[in-house]
C-alpha cells in the first residue's frame, strides 16, 4: 500500500506458498467474517479471503487485477497516514471509507500489519471490518443525545425563568407588604396596651394573634429581601474558620432557650475561603434548622465537622437527631417556600435554605442534604474552590 504502481499478483505467487501449503492458515483465511487482503509493497493484492470479495463486491481475481486503487481513494489522508504509521512501526489501525465495484462506498475499520516471510520479501496483511451501521447507529445515538441534551437545556431554562418569575414576585410582593404589616404590628400593639382592660379575654386573645402573625409576616418579608440583596453583593472572600462562627451561634440559640439541653460537638479548625458575613448566615441558618428540629428530643445532638478527600473541596456538615424526613422530597428542599413540616409543628418562614442555596451557589459549591424521617438529617455543603 505504499506505491500507486502495481506489480502482477503472479510475479509474487511464491510468496503465498504458505497458504497453499499450511491447512490451517488456509482454514483461517477462507472461513474468517472479516475481510482479509494480502498487499505487496507496491499495493498490488495478491490474495483476497471470501469475506473480502463479498465486501468490495469482486472476485479474487478481479481484486488482484485492479489491485489498491480499486477499493481506496488514493487521495484520503488518513490512507497515507495509517501508511506512514504502518511504516514506521509495522503496524496501523484505522477507519476509511472504501469502494466497491460498483461505485458504491462503505466505512471500514481497518488492522494492517507488515511483515517478511519466509523467503525474505516484504508483505502486508490487511483486516477489513464494514462498520456503517455501526456508524450510523453511532451517529443516530449522537443525535439523539444532542436533542435531549437541548430538551434538557430548554427545559432548565424555563424551570430558571420561572423561578425568577416566582422570586421577583414574591420579593415585589414583600417589598409592597412592609409598610402596611408595620402599620397593622403598630396599630395592634396599642390596641393591646390601651384597650387590654376593656376587651374581653378572647378578644385580647385575638388581638395577640394577630401581632404574632404581623410579627412573622415581617419576618418573611425581611428574609425575602435578603434573599434579594445576596444575588447582587459582592463577595468579599478570605479565609474563615466556621469553628468559632458555628460556637458563636449555638451560643446564642442557647441564649432564646436556656433550658434546653442539647449536646453539641465542633469540629477545629473548619478553614475556607468564604465571604465571613455570607457564611455566617448560612451556618446560621443550617445551625437554627437543626435546633428548631431537635427541640422535641429528649437528648438532642447536633454535630458541626468537615470532610477532607483528596481531589475534592472541603466538605462540611451539620448534623442533627431530630425528626429528619423524607428523602423522596429532597429535591425540592431548598425551594423557596417550601416546607417539609407544617407550620404548626415547627414555626419558620420557607426562606432559611433558600437562602444556604443562594448563599453555597454564590461561592460556587454545593449543598445537599440526607435524612432518615423520623431520626436526624445532615446537610453537606462545599464552598468551591480554595
């Protein structure tokens, strides 16, 4: 296969005495399911098996007749190039488009090899595989990955857009309520204080409601608009230690409810590179869910570490015993609004870990959470990258 000139394929007849001669290799060549072609330096063919024929659609003698040419475009590159690979190492593997006798083409694998019989001349054995299906069924398999590939991206933008559409109206909607619950906290407030001997108990009781409902809804409506204020602020990031940050907190939980008693461990040091105000208020609010959640066990544990693995950012954790859930909610955990517990068992706002998702995905990690409903949760968070 390395000249377009060809030799007659009888001046090479002795040359493939082993054939005629050895059974076995004749059993081999005759009954292979790939095509096989024995080439001269020149590119003649001196020998084609019954596979090859049917491939290229010619008779044996037909192939030694036309020789190289008739089956490869003498111009494709990737022909001198498993050319010059065979060369220089004595073996080539490739693909290549291949021609039959009736001007038809097909995609062929091919294995060639060079080596010298036994009378001191150079040959080369030449393995053909048709591999168009193959092709075409790569190509189709391919394809259809590109479309659901565009399906899912399409997909995902639409679930993006809408969740924007949700958090600009729910932060539209926070923003026009602050006046007016300031007012209905105000007005009711004075209620209390002024009209407390005058009102009946129930309505005394009415009226406490609704302060305690004003006071909550402001409280969403301040966690909304911080929600807000982090997709714009800029990240100011050095190195942090979440140990004493994780203290300072329980610390101050610990203060809301001095009678509890719950067993907490920390891991030291916890170093990342963080923005310090925005990894507050994310232990912050992983450390108050695990509170809030742990309030009803008798020995509540609540244990704050980190994972370190090589090749993979720092890993860290907030675990607790409390009632857990159901991990077939888990993907819509850090939804806004969403609750896995309704508010009167556990009081909360449906911003908390929207906000740790905001937070992690602002400093490029990840956050995620596993749970046994019923006996603890564990959230694990990265903050991408030292």
């Amino acid at each position: 296969m390395d000249s377009i000139h060809h030799r007659p394929a009888h001046a090479y007849g002795h040359r493939l005495h082993f054939l005629e001669s050895d059974a076995k290799y004749r059993l081999l060549f005759e009954n292979g399911l790939d095509g096989v072609l024995l080439t001269s330096p020149t590119g003649a063919i001196l020998a084609a098996n019954p596979a090859a024929c049917a491939l290229f659609r010619m008779t044996e003698q037909e192939l030694q007749r036309h020789g190289r040419d008739a089956v490869v475009n003498r111009d494709d590159p990737e022909l001198h190039r498993l050319i010059s690979q065979r060369q220089s190492s004595g073996s080539a593997r490739g693909e290549l488009e291949m021609k039959r006798s009736d001007g038809t083409t097909f995609d062929a694998e091919i294995a060639s090899a060079q080596y010298v019989d036994d009378t001191g001349h150079t040959l080369t054995s030449i393995f053909v595989r048709d591999i168009t299906e193959k092709k075409r069924a790569r190509r189709a398999i391919l394809a259809a990955n590109a479309r659901l590939e565009e399906r899912v991206k399409r997909r995902t933008a639409d679930l993006e857009m809408l969740n924007q559409d949700l958090e600009s109206f729910a932060l539209s909607v926070a923003h026009d309520l602050r006046a007016p619950l300031g007012v209905i906290n105000a007005f009711s407030e004075l209620l209390e204080e002024r009209e407390a001997q005058v009102v009946s108990e129930r309505g005394l009781h009415l009226i406490q409601r609704i302060r305690a409902a004003a006071r909550r809804m402001s409280r969403m409506t301040d966690a909304l608009l911080h929600l807000a204020r982090l997709s714009h602020e800029g990240l100011k990031k050095e190195t942090v230690d979440l140990a004493p940050v994780a203290r300072e907190i329980i610390a101050n939980l610990h203060d809301l409810a001095p009678g509890r008693i719950v067993e907490v461990t920390v891991d030291a040091p916890m170093e990342a590179f963080a923005d310090l105000g925005l990894v507050t208020q994310l232990m912050e609010n992983l450390l108050s869910n695990a509170w809030k959640f742990t309030s009803r066990r008798e020995r509540a544990i609540i244990e704050i570490g980190r994972i370190d693995a090589p090749g993979t950012p720092r890993t860290f954790f907030v675990k607790d015993n409390g009632v857990g859930f159901d991990m077939e909610h888990a993907s819509r955990l850090f939804r806004l609004f969403n609750r896995l517990h309704s508010h009167g068992d556990y009081e909360g706002t449906g911003v908390g870990l929207a906000t740790a998702h905001k937070i992690v995905s602002r400093h490029g990690g990840t956050i995620r959470a596993e749970a046994v409903d019923g006996a603890g949760a564990t959230f694990y968070f990265t903050l991408g990258a030292d």
